[in-house]
C-alpha cells in the first residue's frame, strides 16, 4: 500500500521534478535562479535539484525571458525535454513571440515533422501585494493559442500529477502556479503518478447547480461550500484543472444534471476562459437549462496594490454563493 507525504503545492513541484529527472535524464531545467547557489527559485520551487542532478540538467540563466524560451524551444528541438521557470505570469509576455509564435506552431509548420515538448512554469495570483505588472492570470490569452496546453491546477496532489503529465507530453504545456493555491498542504501519495491532462475533477457532487472553477479560484469555492449548504444549494463543484482543453464531457453532464452553470475564476471576466464555457454551454444545452449561465471575474483593471482593493477585485467565496441564489430563483 502506498504511503502519502504531507506537502504543499511548492513541495509537490519539487517532488515532481525531482520524479521526472530521475527517471529520464533529458528532462533539464533552466531559469533564472534555478540551481541551489542561488536559492532554487524565487520560491524555492527548484531547491536541491542542482545538487542531486548537476549544473549542466539545473541551468541558471540570465534576467532574459526570450532567451530561456527560446533555448527552452531549441532543446526541445534536439531531443530533450526542458522545463523553463518564467518568475511570474506577466513576464511570459516578454516571450510571446517565442511562445505564439513558434513553441505553439512548430509540429503544425513542420508538418508534424517536429514537436515541441517544453513545460513552462510559471507562479501568478492577486491577494499578496504584488500589484499590476505580477499578478495576472492570463490563462485566456495561452488557451487562445491553438498548439498549446495550459494547466492551473488548485491543490498538491494535481500540482504534483499534472506537472508530470505536461513534462511527457509531446507539445508546450503552461503549467500555472497560482500564489493562492501555494500553501494549502494536503497528503500527496508517494507514489503519485501523472494525471491525464484535460480531465476536470468533480470536488463536491450536487444536483441544483454547477460551479465550475480552477487554480486559486477552486479553494476559494470551496470555502463557499459550507454558506451553498447553509442557502439549502446543492452544489456540484468541477475543479477544471486543465484550462485548454477543458473537460467539456464533465461539464456538460454535470449541467444535464443540474440545469444552472456558474463559472467563476481570477482572470479577468470580459473576454476571459468562462466566456467560453458559458457560451459553449448555451449553444450546446440551451434546453436543459433553468436559469441563465453566469459568469464571476475580475473587473477590467489591473491587479491594485491596495489590499482593500485588491480584495474587491478577487471573487470572493461570498460573491458566489451570491450569485447561486440569483440563479436559484
């Protein structure tokens, strides 16, 4: 029987790494502060990885974002499989051009000849002060880019289970480490393999209403769940965990069920992955449904600095069981 390891999200990362270059010895990693003389990350995400594997497979690189995608890309290209550690979420759009334009279009432009297997991590996620230029969840803008996979997961198991997954795959993977789901330990089985990508979790069964979420925004559904229950809501809660592609099957037979699909995440609300969804729902159940589809994220701004407003910008457990009542009629 296997044993389980309490962890956080940072230390399933590791573990996962760790896993993943043990068992495969093109798998490097390469970032900016990355190797242990220089503290394994900015949160440490790779600590002990250069000790364990070398300076040549835990590559510390310069302060150029262009430039670890774009050697991320050209190792991929010769055989190996990297994964690149952008600080933050809002510095991968130094690197967009590398990302769009060539990590995401090079099996198509190849004519399937080549495949480009990076994982890019990357950490965002308001609530820590880290205001406009650190904070954002761009999930939206990656899952519009036809080539690449995006990843957000919520707690240690999936930290540990989907990274693993986006390491093995044949094409990019941006793997989301979101500051709010960091730090939440939960028992992560030591034997923890990966976890398919593109299949949501089903975090609480219900029948009134669906509520579907990701990243940080799944701890903070769950924080609702007590109020739904309070409000007499039977709440079935799908974790998506990957944004693209997203579990359209999950979705919509939990919706068959329910009849009511509210969507709530952190990135922005106008334009944002929710649309989406809801729009997908609409078209496809417009019969089944009871109330119409809702959609819960940020307004249109950038992530303040102010912790009272920076509050009012994050979906908020509250806001959502708010909106269930709504629905509920």
């Amino acid at each position: 029987m296997s044993t389980a390891v309490k962890m956080n999200s940072l230390q399933a990362v590791n573990a996962a790494l760790h896993q993943a270059m043990a068992a495969d010895d093109k798998v490097i990693v390469l970032g900016e502060d990355v190797a242990d003389n220089e503290g394994g990350g900015v949160t440490g995400a790779t600590k002990g990885l250069s000790t364990a594997f070398g300076t040549d497979r835990v590559k510390s690189t310069p302060i150029s974002e262009q430039a670890i995608i774009g050697a991320a890309i050209g190792a991929s290209l010769a055989g190996y499989k990297p994964v690149a550690e952008i600080m933050l979420m809002n510095f991968t759009t130094v690197a967009m051009d590398m990302i769009f334009n060539h990590a995401a279009k090079l099996r198509f432009m190849s004519g399937g000849q080549t495949s480009v297997p990076i994982t890019i991590r990357t950490l965002t996620g308001a609530g820590w002060q880290t205001a406009g230029q650190h904070a954002d969840h761009l999930e939206g803008w990656y899952a519009h880019a036809a080539g690449i996979k995006v990843v957000a997961p919520s707690n240690p198991v999936d930290y540990k289970g989907l990274l693993l997954s986006c390491i093995d795959d044949p094409d990019p993977c941006i793997f989301i480490e979101s500051a709010g789901s960091l730090f939440v330990p939960a028992d992560v089985p030591e034997d923890q393999g990966p976890i398919p990508l593109g299949k949501a979790k089903i975090v609480q069964e219900g029948t009134d209403l669906t509520l579907v979420t990701w990243s940080s925004q799944t701890v903070r559904a769950m924080m609702a769940l007590p109020a739904f229950a309070e409000a007499g809501i039977s709440v079935e809660l799908i974790d998506l965990r990957t944004v693209s592609p997203w579990d359209r099957d999950t979705v919509y037979a939990s919706v068959e069920k329910t009849g009511r699909l509210l969507v709530a995440h952190e990135a922005v609300r106008d334009f944002g992955p929710g649309a989406e969804i809801a729009a997908s729902v609409a078209e496809e159940m417009f019969a089944k449904l009871k109330a119409p589809v809702r959609r819960l994220g940020a307004p249109k701004c950038p992530v303040p600095f102010a912790k009272v407003l920076e509050d009012a910008y994050i979906v908020q457990p509250d806001q959502m069981v708010a909106a269930a009542k709504t629905m509920m009629g």
